[in-house]
C-alpha cells in the first residue's frame, strides 16, 4: 500500500470537524480515509496542541514549544476578555430587567 501524505491544513480541519462532530469513523468515511489515521490526528493534536509534530532537536523543539505556548496565551487572554464583556452585558441586562420588572 502506497503511504498518502497529507497537507497540514487539511489534517487540522479534519481534526476540528471531527471534534465538531464528535464521530471519528463517520468523518474519516465522509472523507475517504482510514479511520486509524483520523485517530492519530486527533491523538496528536490531543498530546502536542497541533498536527503538527515537534522539531527532533532540542533547540529547535524548545523555540516551537515556547511560540505555541505564546500563541496559546494571546488566544486565552481573547477569550477571557470575551468572557468578561459577556458577563458585564449579563450583568446590565439583569440589571434592567429588576428595574423594569421589580418583584
């Protein structure tokens, strides 16, 4: 059997489709792939945050661990500022709502 190699960006959307839906064999089989493969993508991004394996020396390895983790805090500080806007419209729409509907 001839090993497929496949492009980094198709793995990952393969990879949030799956967790998107929640069925690996039903996302492999839509997509004509082994199941197995979707598997170790999924493993993968579950053990390394990404497809995308890490560089075999330390050097390098260290440099890729340090921008992901980078990337990973920028993306957390977003989603806390998100979160804190949402829980002040909650506030203010429950807020008005005990001024409107007082009990």
């Amino acid at each position: 059997m001839k090993k497929r190699h496949y492009e980094q960006e198709f793995k990952e959307q393969i990879v949030r489709e799956c967790q998107e839906v929640g069925n690996i064999a039903l996302v492999a089989r839509r997509h004509g792939i082994s199941k197995n493969t979707v598997h170790g993508w999924v493993r993968a991004t579950r053990k390394n945050g990404s497809t995308v394996p890490l560089p075999r020396r330390e050097k390098e390895r260290f440099i890729e661990i340090e921008k992901r983790l980078e990337s990973l805090g920028q993306e957390n500080d977003q989603l806390k500022k998100i979160v804190a806007e949402k829980e002040l419209e909650l506030a203010i729409l429950r807020e008005l709502r005990d001024k409107v509907n007082p009990q």
